[in-house]
C-alpha cells in the first residue's frame, strides 16, 4: 500500500482587519503518494494595504512550525530615483528609491556572476536610520514629504569593491521570484583617485 500523510497548513496574516478572511482552495485534507508533488493552496480576501501570510505545519502531538511567508500588497510600487550612480572613492554616496506605500524596505547587493545578497531591512515607520549588519558602513533610513516618500541607503566610505548593482524591494523576493527586483535596480560605479604625476591633477578612473 503507498504510504500517505496528513499536512496541516494554518495561515495568517499580519494586519487583517474584521471582515477579512482566509480558507484553503481544497478540502482539510489533503491525500498523496509519497514522493509524489502537491501543491496548497488558500484564497483571501482582505480591505488591507499590507498584508503578511504565513506558512505552518504541525505533526500529531506537535507544535507549529513556521515555514515561509510572503508578503502582499494592493497595487504598492517602488522605482530607483536613478537607473546609474557614479562616486569617488571615500566620499559616501546616497542610493534612493521612492515608493507609494509599504510596511517594510529592504536593501540588495549583487556582484557580477552572483546571487543577490541581502543587506538591509526597514520599516515604514522607523524615524531613526537602520545599519545593516552584513556591513556596518551601509545604513538605511525613510525619507517623507507631503507628496514622496523615499527609502535611501547610504554607503559611508565607499570602496572601489562596493562597485555593483543595488535593489530596492518591498517584500523577500531574492529567495523567490526575482523579476520584480530587477525592475528596481541601480548600478553604483565607485571611482578610483589617482594622482597624475604629469599634469599634477587629480583624476578618476572607472573601475566598474
């Protein structure tokens, strides 16, 4: 006989308001081979702006265990306020992105031939700057005005090997789906200072 087994999945979200609900697309339980594919999955409805769902399973005579969540938004957008950015070595350089809404930023690095890499996260609501703990040269911090809001990520002394491709994004999507983080991108060309003996003037060389 093919071996089966019962999944549990409960799902929740962050910032549901009354009215708002959520139910699986199929009966509770759900029958499989082992081995074999399956997909869950659950519908919702929600007044919400922001909306966090998360994935649990629980065995029999156990606890919840937290899987993966995703985030979810109602026509939230985000864009880089520069596709390119030129900078010399040592002086900081601001990268800046304008969004309509969100509850949480993050910041990405990407290298040539590597994967996006996480740098920093923060939420809308934060008045005080946030320093990300991959370097501590680079932080984060919300801008507002009446018309724009802006997440910025400053890079204090930044170094010809700070040279790369930086994302602004409104929820994890490195981890998944990465088409909408490369529509947010902006590519950082820090400058070389060298000293030319001839002319006796300072000048830059790319070196990105």
């Amino acid at each position: 006989m093919d071996r089966c087994f019962l999944i549990i999945i409960i799902i929740m979200g962050t910032g549901l308001v009354s009215g708002d609900s959520i139910e699986p697309d199929k009966e509770k339980n759900v029958i499989t081979n082992e081995r074999e594919t399956v997909k869950l999955s659950c519908s919702y409805s929600t007044t919400s702006n922001d909306v966090w769902l998360y994935w649990y399973r629980q065995y029999p005579n156990g606890e919840l265990k937290f899987l993966a969540y995703k985030g979810a938004s109602n026509g939230d957008t985000i864009t880089p306020d520069k596709t390119e950015e030129f900078a010399a070595e040592g002086s900081n350089v601001t990268l800046s992105c304008r969004y309509s809404s969100a509850w949480s930023l993050l910041w990405y690095r990407q290298y040539p031939r590597s994967a996006p890499e996480f740098l920093v996260l923060i939420v809308d609501s934060a008045k005080q700057a946030q320093t990300s703990d991959v370097d501590h040269r680079l932080s984060t911090k919300i801008r507002k005005t009446e018309k724009q809001n802006h997440v910025d990520l400053i890079i204090s002394f930044p170094k010809v090997s700070d040279s790369a491709l930086y994302y602004c994004a409104l929820t994890p999507t490195v981890t998944g789906n990465t088409t909408t983080l490369y529509k947010n991108l902006t590519k950082l060309c820090v400058l070389l200072n060298r000293l030319e003996h001839i002319t006796s003037k300072k000048t830059m060389f790319l070196n990105c």
